[in-house]
C-alpha cells in the first residue's frame, strides 16, 4: 500500500512538472507581457481605434520642462532661447508616421515619440492625447524640446598645429546639419586643410537621410606621406520603426592623393568607391504592433563594394606598391 502511494505521488509530481512545461512553452514571454502592461498603462490606451482627426504641436523652451512648462528660465537660457532657431513643425512632422486620418494604435503612438527622442536635434518628446466633439476621433498634441544645436570642438592649439570644427546640427530648425572644419599643420604639405559637410536627415517624407561632404583633412588610407581629398555622397535608411519594411544605403566617393615632394611624384593616385546595401525586414507588412511577435524581427540584407582606380602611381621596376595590389 505504501509503496502504491509513492507511485502515485511520482505520478502526480510528473502530471504536474508536464503541465508547467507545456504552460512555460506556450504562454507569452514576461517581457511581453510588460510591455503590454506599459502600454494598457498608456493614457492614450483608452483610445486605441479612434481615427486621428488633428495633430497639433507644441515646443518647449530650451532650458525649461516638458513636463512643466511653466517653469522659468534665467537669464543665460533667455540669451540661448535668442539664439536658438525651433524645429520647424513641417520638419517635424517628416518624421511622424502616425498620419492625420490613421486609427490609433498605442504601440505605434510610443514608437513614434521613441523616434522623436532619438532624433539628434530633440533633447525630449511626448504625443499626448485629447478627445474631441466627435466620439469616434481623437487629436494629437505632439510636444518636444530641442537641444542646443550650436557646437563645436577645438583638438589641439600650438605654432604648428590647430584643428577646430563648427556645426548646427539642427540648421535653421530643418532638419539638417552643417559642419565645417579646419586644420593646419606645419608638417603637412599643403599646411592648410578644410571640411564641409552638409545632411538631411529626412529627404521628402523617406525616412532616408542624405549627406554630402568634402574634406582634406585626412591622413591617406592608402600610402603614408600623402593625404586624403575625399568628395563623397552617403544616403542611408535605417529602421526608424519595427514595422519599416526595408532599409538600405549608398555611399558613392571619390578618393585624390594631396601632397608635394618625392612621395607625391611617385605615388600620388585617384580612385572612386561605391558602396550599397540593402536590407528586408521579413514579414514587416503583417505585423502588428500590439501583437509581440513584432519585437522579434528577422532581417536580410545584401552588400556590395567596389573601388576602381582612375590613375595608380608611377609605375617603378614594373611593380606596384604593395597597397595597391
């Protein structure tokens, strides 16, 4: 009798043990469920489904709160407020993919500010909802604080070397960024070099930021002795949303040897590069943003690279130098 009742408890014990691991492997992971309770939490939850009716924006003072803004500034924050030029909404908007007309989702909602607060020009944003006359529409109230946009940095000062860059990286309030850079050195030839680049980091609603830039301020990758001009044009798209369905990028160069003396008689060259990518995120057009599967996505992507020489260095013994080969 005893040793039946072992038996059955062993067996209870194993029912039990099975049903727990069948529960673990078919119930949804804690992370989602997190996620989920963050977003049932979400003041907007309570709207899902409701259609977009307006999208109305507010900014925040450089210096103040986004969550008080009645907070005062001083006097150092007025001057930069002076100075400093707000997003303009148009830019702002580019960056929205919840559109005027859209069923709201929460998920999407929190996407999007996410986007927001990584943009490089935004210190903080937050979509807050409001009800309207209408019972089956909602509007947005899209809030954000920009940073300081004015910068710059200063490498090193001497009698023979200074290296100094400035940017806006919010130029004008567009969305946009330019740099321009300076160096000179007395080891150098020529002593004096420059840099200017310029991006966009939204073209027409696309989600693809373009970059032009020109520089000679690089040591050369190539040969020692010579230094680097470089005219290139980078265009990139990466997922700015879970539901992006591909992503990709070009980037198209042209690479000339700077430098007098020996070194650039004999070796000096040029070349152009190409560079392109792209990329499919699997299943992207059926997902759902309430539904957890859509955190797990899968990616695939191609690459191709290619530099051609439009003149090498002179050629010496019918040999060329060995970076070249």
């Amino acid at each position: 009798m005893l040793a039946q009742d072992t038996i059955t408890k062993k067996q209870t014990r194993w029912q039990r043990w099975k049903q727990d691991a069948i529960k673990s492997i078919y119930t949804s992971d804690p992370v989602d469920k997190a996620v989920a309770a963050v977003a049932s939490e979400h003041p907007a939850q309570k709207h899902t489904g409701k259609f977009i009716r307006h999208i109305f924006f507010s900014q925040v003072p450089y210096g103040g709160s986004i969550f008080d803004t009645s907070k005062r500034s001083n006097a150092l924050q007025r001057m930069i407020d002076e100075i400093h030029i707000n997003t303009k909404k148009d830019a702002l908007r580019s960056f929205l993919f919840l559109k005027k007309g859209d069923v709201l989702d929460v998920y999407a909602l929190q996407d999007n500010e996410r986007l927001l607060r990584d943009l490089p020009f935004i210190q903080d944003a937050k979509i807050e909802t409001f009800t309207t006359i209408y019972p089956d529409s909602v509007d947005l109230i899209i809030t954000t604080k920009d940073v300081f946009s004015i910068g710059g940095d200063i490498r090193r000062i001497s009698k023979t070397f200074a290296a100094a860059n400035l940017y806006d990286q919010n130029f004008l309030g567009r969305a946009q960024r330019l740099q321009f850079g300076f160096l000179y050195d007395e080891k150098r030839t020529p002593t004096l070099a420059g840099e200017m680049s310029y991006t966009k980091y939204n073209i027409a609603n696309t989600f693809i930021a373009l970059q032009l830039r020109h520089a000679a301020t690089a040591n050369s990758t190539l040969l020692g002795g010579l230094y680097d001009r470089v005219t290139e044009l980078n265009a990139n798209r990466g997922l700015y949303t879970t539901k992006a369905t591909w992503a990709g990028g070009v980037r198209v160069a042209q690479h000339t040897s700077v430098g007098n003396g020996a070194a650039a008689d004999t070796l000096s060259y040029q070349y152009r590069t190409g560079d392109v990518w792209y990329g499919v995120n699997l299943g992207a057009r059926k997902k759902q943003y309430n539904d957890s599967s859509y955190r797990n996505s899968k990616f695939i992507a191609i690459r191709y690279f290619e530099r051609r020489f439009v003149y090498l260095p002179n050629v010496q013994n019918n040999k060329f130098p060995q970076t070249f080969y």
